[in-house]
C-alpha cells in the first residue's frame, strides 16, 4: 500500500502540474476551457498530496510496526 501511494501521489502530481492527459480533453476529445482544466489541475494536485500522506503514515506503519 505504501507504495502505491507513494506512486499514485506523484503521478497525480506530476499530471496535475503538466496538464496533459484524457483528463483534460472533454468527451469528444476537445480540449477543456480553462476554468475547467485548472479545476482538474487543482483536483488532480490535491488528491496527489492526500495520497502522498497515506504514503508516509503507511510507510511509518510498515517500518516501524505501530
């Protein structure tokens, strides 16, 4: 699980910051306006943080066995 975090925070992250990706195409693959691409941004960075907490408190769980 720690792991998985770890990797699923910094690909949300990185993702977040680039800004390309089929999350930032509507359904018919337009791009997105702005507003709603920063929103997916702010999302995608957001949820890349919360993930990597988990990272860290399930690695802290893992090697030190609380």
């Amino acid at each position: 699980m720690t792991y998985l975090a770890l990797l699923g925070g910094l690909y949300l992250i990185i993702t977040g910051i680039i800004g390309k990706g089929k999350a930032f195409r509507s359904k018919i693959g337009t791009p997105l306006s702005e507003k709603e691409a920063r929103t997916v941004r702010i999302t995608y960075i957001i949820v890349g943080v919360i993930l990597l907490a988990v990272a860290v408190v399930s690695g802290i769980e893992l090697f030190f066995g609380t």
